[in-house]
C-alpha cells in the first residue's frame, strides 16, 4: 500500500493517493503487529488484528471503488478495489 500510494504521487502529483496509501499501508502494518504478537502463537486468535485488518481492507474497497465508478472502471482502481474486497472477506472468515 505504501509504494502504491508513493506511484500515485510520483505519476499524477496527488497527494490524496499517497496519504491514502500511507494510511491504509499502517492500518495493515499495525493489524499484522497485533496479529503476530499473540501469546498462543496463532495470528488467527488476534480479534482485534483481525478487525483492524477488515477496517483497512474495507477503507481501501470503499475508496477505490469509488475511483473505478469515476474513471469508467479503469484497470489499476478495478483491481484494486475487487482486492480490498476479497480481502476483507478472507479476514472476516478466518
């Protein structure tokens, strides 16, 4: 998420695509530091890792789903969305 965000900056100068990206990129950084700290040793027992995660997950479907929707569904927002997508669903079941 992180070099996602810095592309769109250094490619279109926007600086919504590189505080998104950061953002998103240390949602999902701190989600996994949560995960990987747990006692047990298993990254699934984190509730609060996992919610973190669907949250980050779901904040990058909304956002770029909206831009596919702006942009007549242009490959690289499309992609990206579907992703944020699926990997909110993987979080919530597991």
């Amino acid at each position: 998420m992180f070099s996602g965000g810095a592309i769109g900056y250094l490619r279109k100068r926007s600086k919504m695509s590189l505080i998104a990206g950061s953002l998103v990129g240390a949602l999902y950084f701190y989600a996994a530091s949560l995960m990987a700290a747990t006692p047990e040793g298993n990254v699934w027992t984190d509730p609060t890792g996992r919610k973190v995660a669907v949250g980050a997950s779901l904040l990058l479907f909304v956002a770029m789903a909206q831009r596919a929707i702006a942009t007549s569904f242009a490959p690289v927002p499309t992609l990206v969305s579907i992703v944020g997508a699926a990997s909110a669903g993987f979080f919530i079941n597991h």
